[in-house]
C-alpha cells in the first residue's frame, strides 16, 4: 500500500527502475541526478553496501552516456558512527565520478550537520574541482555566510528552501521569511555566476512565483541562462519542469530510488497537505 502510493515521489525500488526513469526524463530533454535512497546507518557494511549502489550507477551513467549526475547523504555513508568513514567512502565516490566526467551533489540533512557537509564538501572540492558540490537551506539563518564561503571557494552550490524540522534558534520561523531569503540568495547566487566566476548554481524549488522573480531578474541583468539551472523533484510539478526545459532553460530533475524510501516520502507528505488528503483518498480507496 505504503509502497503503491511513494511510487508518486520515487522511481522505483531498484537501479534497474532508476537508470529507466533516468532514461525517460532524459528524452525529454531534461538532466537528472540518482539518489539511492537511504539515511541514519549505523554499521560500516551498510554505508558500503551503499555506496556500492552508488559507483554501480556512475559506471551505467557512463556506459550508457545518460545525461545525470547522484546525490548522496552523508548520514548513508556512515556520518553518525564515524565520520571520517563517510569522509572516505564519498571521496571515494567523487574519486570514481571524476574519472568518469560526472559529478556528486551531497545533499544537506538536518543543521546538526550543516557544518560537517560544508567542511567535508570543501575539504572534497580542493581535490576534485568542480566534481562535487553540495546544498544550502534558505531557511537557516547561517546560510547567507554559507553562501559566500562556499562560491568564495568556486563550489557549486543548490539552493533550496530545507526539508528538516528546525527550530527558531536556527531557521527563520515563517515561510514568508525563508522566501525572502531564497530571492536573496538566488539572486546572490546567479549575479556571482554572471559575473565571470563559473560557479554554476542549482535553483531547488517548485516555487512558481520565486520562479518568475529569477526569469525576470535574469532577463533585466543579462544572466546566461548558462549560468545557472532548475531543480525539481521527480514527480512534482512535471508541466512546469517541461516548459521550462521547452523555453531552454536547464532543468534537472532529482529522481530517488530503492527500498529506504520512506523518510523521503514522509519529508515529501509534510511539505504540503494536499498530499496527505491524497494519501488518505487512495488509503480508503484500496
Ligand atoms: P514550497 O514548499 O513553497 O512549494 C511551492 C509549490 O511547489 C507548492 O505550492 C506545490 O505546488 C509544489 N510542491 C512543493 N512541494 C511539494 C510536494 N511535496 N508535493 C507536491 N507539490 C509540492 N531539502 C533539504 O533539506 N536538503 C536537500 O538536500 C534537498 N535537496 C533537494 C533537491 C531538489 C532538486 C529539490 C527540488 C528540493 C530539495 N530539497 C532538499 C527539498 C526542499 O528543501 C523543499 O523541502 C522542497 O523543494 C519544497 O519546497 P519548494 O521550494 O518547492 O517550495
């Protein structure tokens, strides 16, 4: 039941299914990046079997020459027993993306470890430049620093809103308040890509309105449309992510996969409760 109703949010439970989800969304024009799903391991041999899964789908992106890259956590690669484990298990994975032309995005998870994704992602991009990069939250109150540290640095940067409950002393408390600061930071973000830098940037949100302020803060300020690309989540907002990808703008669409799917979907019911009534229509309905 549980697992009909992620099919909405997640590809499928195998590479298998990912690499032709990948395949799909390619024909229409659109880059993807994998995701393995997983998160919180607590042995060694499970963040191996997980980054297994993860130089597996490197070797089928370049055999098969698909347009996609992976996003990885650190807290699948061992994070919260041993850090300097993940450390070495993602650079390994970086390693292997480097040789092959792709690219690792370490997705951001909770502000526990902001400090330790940004430290290790910089520690990453000095021996692999620009095959790593990783994510800012416009909601905490830290990641406008965040941004200048890290473009300071030519480190590729996507911007979303965060999905992880956080409190007050760390996150701005109103969806008003982290709008704001995701124009700003965008906009931050794509003047410093125009300005010559080569710091390609990721714009994470189905927001249509936040949307419509960069086309048309990018149409005023001459930004490349080079410079920077959408993000959207797979099954979210697919009309949008066509037009777009139709009007030549960059799109990438991040496409989960595998059987850990569950904390993901759970992230993806709470950010709107439409999805929930959805859930419940399709629960009485089975
Ligand atoms: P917002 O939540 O304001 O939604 C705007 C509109 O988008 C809604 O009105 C609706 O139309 C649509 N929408 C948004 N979410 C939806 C949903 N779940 N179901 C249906 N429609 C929905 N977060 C994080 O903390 N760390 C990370 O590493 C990442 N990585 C990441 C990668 C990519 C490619 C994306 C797009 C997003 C992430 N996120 C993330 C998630 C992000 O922080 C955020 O929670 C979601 O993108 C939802 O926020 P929006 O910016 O879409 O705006």
């Amino acid at each position: 039941m549980g697992r009909k109703l992620s099919g909405r949010f997640i590809a499928g439970m195998s590479v298998t299914d990912a690499l032709a989800a990948c395949d799909h969304v390619n024909r229409e024009g659109i880059a993807v990046s994998l995701d393995s799903l997983g998160e919180s391991v607590t042995v060694e041999a499970e963040a191996r079997a997980s980054a297994a899964i993860y130089h597996q789908l490197l070797d089928a992106i370049h055999e098969r020459g698909l347009n996609a890259n992976v996003s990885v956590k650190l807290s699948q690669m061992g994070m919260d027993f041993d850090p300097a484990l993940a450390e070495r298990i993602v650079g390994e994975i970086v390693d292997h993306a480097s040789q092959v032309g792709s690219f690792v995005r370490i997705d951001m998870e909770g502000s526990l470890y902001t400090e330790a994704t940004i430290a290790i992602t910089e520690r990453l991009a000095a021996r692999f430049p620009d095959r790593v990069g990783t994510v800012l939250q416009a909601y905490l109150y830290r990641t406008a620093q965040d941004t200048e540290r890290l473009l300071a640095q030519g480190i590729r940067i996507r911007l979303c809103k965060g999905a992880y409950k956080e409190g007050p002393d760390v996150a701005f408390p109103t969806k008003a308040e982290v709008d704001a600061n995701y124009v700003r930071l965008m906009k931050r973000m794509v003047t410093f890509a125009k300005d010559g830098s080569g710091v390609f940037c990721g714009i994470a949100t189905h927001d249509e309105v936040i949307i419509e302020e960069l086309l048309a803060f990018v149409r005023t300020n001459n930004v490349p449309q080079t410079a920077f690309e959408f993000q959207m989540l797979y099954g979210i907002r697919r009309d949008l992510q066509r037009q777009l990808a139709a009007d030549r703008f960059g799109v990438r669409v991040y496409i989960p996969f595998g059987p850990e799917w569950y904390p993901y979907f759970m992230r993806r019911l709470a950010e709107r409760p439409a999805n929930l009534i959805f859930l419940l229509q399709n629960f009485f309905r089975a």
